[in-house]
C-alpha cells in the first residue's frame, strides 16, 4: 500500500484551529466567571414608598448581559427616588422598578385621614394603594326626616391614594394616613375627616 503523505500545510492549520478554539474556550469560562458590583434589595420597600440607603445593598453578581441590574456606583441616584412596583429583599434592583414621579400629581392635593383602628382595614397598608374614604354620618342626621337609624340613600365616597401611612398612637391607637385626592375635593374631605364620621376601605382591584 502507499502511504499517504500527510501535507504540513493541513497540519499547520489543524493545529491552528484547536488552538484557536481551546483560546476561545478560555476566553469565554473567563467572561462567565466575571463578576459586576450591582445593588440589591435589603429589605421590603412597598410601591410607592421613597427608598432609602438602608434599603440597598451592594452585591457582586456573575450576571448574563441581557440582565439589566442597577451599579453600585449609583445608588446615590436610587436614594430617594419611590419604587414603581414593591421590591422584595433579596432581588436584583433593576432600573425600571423606579420612578421619580411623585404619588401627589400636580391637580391632587394631600389630605391627612386620621383614623381608629375600628375605621381602616386590618391588612397593612402601603403607599400607591387605591382606596375609598367613606361617610360614616351619625344616622340620627342622615334620615331624611325619617325614623332615627333609617339612614339614607347610600354613603357618600371619595376615591384616593394611599401616599403615606403613619405610626399608631401609643394610647388610641389612631393612624394618620396621608391621601392624594383631586385638588377640588381636598377641603370637602378635609371638613369631612374633622367630624371623625369617615372610614377608608380599600377600592376594588382592576379587573375584579
């Protein structure tokens, strides 16, 4: 039989192109093993709430490049800025999760809606949330003229946003809970909200 004879050229290349490709191997375990400094979320921060340097925390990450995260360099700029959906600890802070638009627009007005424990939900409530401020009239003054208890027509609402919830009081247990409401309906609300004849209830969810 005749050899084949192996032509140095071919062989050049072949070895070439091995190289190459044990090159490229290297190059990609490095990028994928790169890690980026981005920033986390520390602790739960409702929507709507302005987040705070104790709200973040910096954490190197071997993130994909399609992955949008926010750099630790920044996070003088996520300060005091209101997250735009509620932010969970532990999760990647990612750029669209907030906004710098405040919960008060320009035609609202901000109305504080002190409030027993007896006239607001039990469930917790946070910044952004829709809820009704509702007329709670002493019965005997909402009859018409009619028998004392017989209220009525149906209690007079107002829609609103849940801008701010404060602190209970140690000794009533009373809550200040800052809505934005159309600017026309502030004072109304306000005059309603000194009687103490109002209770909040949560609004109806989108699309229930």
């Amino acid at each position: 039989m005749r050899q084949r004879r192996r032509r140095p050229g071919l062989i050049a290349l072949s070895v070439a192109l091995i190289a190459a490709g044990g090159l490229s191997g290297a190059l990609l375990f490095t990028a994928s093993g790169q890690r980026t400094a981005v920033l986390v979320v520390a602790r739960d921060v409702p929507v709507g709430a302005a987040i705070t340097d104790a709200d973040l925390a910096p954490a190197s990450l071997a993130l994909d490049p399609a992955v949008k995260a926010v750099p630790v360099t920044k996070k003088a700029g996520m300060v005091g800025q209101r997250a735009a959906v509620a932010l969970e600890t532990g999760s990647l802070l990612s750029p669209g999760q907030v906004t710098s638009e405040s919960l008060v627009k320009a035609s609202e007005q901000l109305v504080g809606v002190a409030l027993k424990p007896s006239q607001l939900p039990a469930s917790r409530l946070a910044p952004g949330q829709k809820v009704l401020i509702v007329s709670t009239p002493d019965p005997a003054q909402a009859t018409g003229g009619g028998k004392p208890g017989d209220v009525a027509g149906a209690p007079k609402t107002l829609a609103a946003t849940v801008v701010a919830v404060g602190q209970p009081a140690p000794a009533t247990g009373v809550v200040v809970v800052d809505v934005a409401v159309p600017a026309a309906d502030g004072p109304t609300l306000a005059a309603r909200v000194a009687t103490g004849a109002v209770a909040l209830i949560l609004a109806p969810q989108e699309g229930s």
